[in-house]
C-alpha cells in the first residue's frame, strides 16, 4: 500500500534536547511538506521540500531544521532553539510543486510533549 | 491579513440531513485552488474535495459538494445525509501561486470547524 509514514506516533522531550520526526512515503511523490498543528487551529507550513537535495522555509521556521537527502524520506529535528514545541507534527506530500491542483497526502502525525 | 476564514467554530447537525460548513477566503490571484480536508479525532488529514478557480461547474464527490461563489470569495462544503462517522474537524484550505518562485509552495489552512453528527 502506498501512504506516508511518520514515527514515532507520540514523542517526549525534555527541555534543551534535539529530537528528529521520521516521515517516509512510498508514492514517488516529489514534494514534501511538515506542518504543526496547536490545539484548535489550523495548520502552519514549518519547511518544504519541492525536490532532493532542496528544501525551504515555511511560515514558522524557527527552531526547525530538515534535510531531503532521498526522495523518500524527509526528516523534521526539532531543536533546543525551538521555544514552545509541544504540538502536533503532521508530514504531506503531493506529485510535485507546480500545479494547484495537486491534493496533499498526509501521513498519521506525531504528537511532540516537551516535559 | 487572514487568508482563509471558517467562521463556525463549532456545528452540529441530526444523522442524515445536509449540512454546510462555511469558508471565504481571500487572494489577488487568478489562479489558485480550494480544499476541504477532514481530521478525525485520530489527527490525520483526509482529502476531500477540491475546487480549481478556473473551474466552471461546482465540484462533487460523492456525499460531498462545494458551493464555489467565486465573486463572493466563498467555497462552503455542503455534507448531504450525514452520517456519525462524518463527526470531525472539517478544514478548508487554499492554494496559491508564490510571488517569488512561481510555484504553488503550500496549503493556507483555516482554523476549522467542528462538526458533531448527532443520532
């Protein structure tokens, strides 16, 4: 079955320490995103990546770094720098970058508590 | 400025009758598309619907419709005989062109509605 793929689904972090999102996808899909989520809100774009070896800045980068080294795979770490990280991580993807039409996928989501 | 506006934050609605949830949006682009996404209490996000500026006919999907009012910057999701797995948050979301790279580089997502289908 093609999908996205994100780990762990639920993750604690104790102040001042790095901790890295997994997502994977299987659906050839050339652009990735990661988005987070606060309680009662929407979705907020922190980093996206339209092709390997190339990433952006969302929204709310700050605190946040990503890498895209296989197509498959674009991890999210969440840094110390990060000021208030507990929420909820959500990965997309979608066929590529250029079209409006092109729906995201999205993966299960992880739910990040810093204690 | 808000680009995507939901302005119930929560609906509630008897099993089988239609239902609309309300979303204007705003943009200076011509060329730009509409979602609606679902999110279960589970957290994932689940594509519904969407709608394309350019199209002509309102957008359907099975139990699912857009009332797309283009002048009115306005795409209302209309759920027909709701049912109780239809309880979620419901989302809309636009995508536009990026002024630097030309791109469509993100979904702008509303805060959301709240739906709860009662028997």
């Amino acid at each position: 079955d093609g999908g996205i793929t994100q780990s762990p689904k639920y993750l604690f972090r104790k102040e001042g320490q790095n901790v890295t999102l997994s997502c994977e996808q299987n659906l050839n899909h050339d652009a990735m995103y990661w988005y987070r989520q606060d309680p009662g809100q929407g979705l907020r774009l922190i980093y996206y990546s339209q092709i390997v070896n190339d990433f952006q800045k969302g929204d709310i980068a700050e605190g946040y770094s990503v890498s895209r080294e296989k197509k498959e795979s674009f991890p999210l770490t969440v840094t110390s720098a990060q000021k208030n990280p507990t929420a909820f991580y959500l990965c997309a993807s979608s066929i590529e970058y250029e079209s409006s039409y092109n729906e995201q996928f999205f993966g299960p989501g992880t739910r990040l508590t810093v204690l | 400025a808000q680009k995507i506006t939901q302005t119930q934050p929560g609906m509630f609605v008897q099993e089988k009758e239609a239902v609309t949830l309300d979303c204007t949006y705003d943009t200076s682009d011509q060329s730009y598309g509409l979602f609606w996404y679902k999110q279960p209490s589970s957290g994932e996000m689940i594509f519904l619907i969407y709608q394309g500026s350019y199209d002509e006919q309102n957008a359907t999907e099975g139990r699912y419709s857009l009332n797309f009012q283009k002048a009115r910057k306005s795409a209302n999701l209309v759920i027909s005989a709701s049912q109780l797995g239809d309880s979620a948050m419901y989302f809309c979301a636009m995508r536009e062109r990026a002024f630097f790279s030309g791109g469509y580089n993100k979904l702008i997502f509303g805060a959301g509605t709240r739906l709860a289908v009662h028997p």
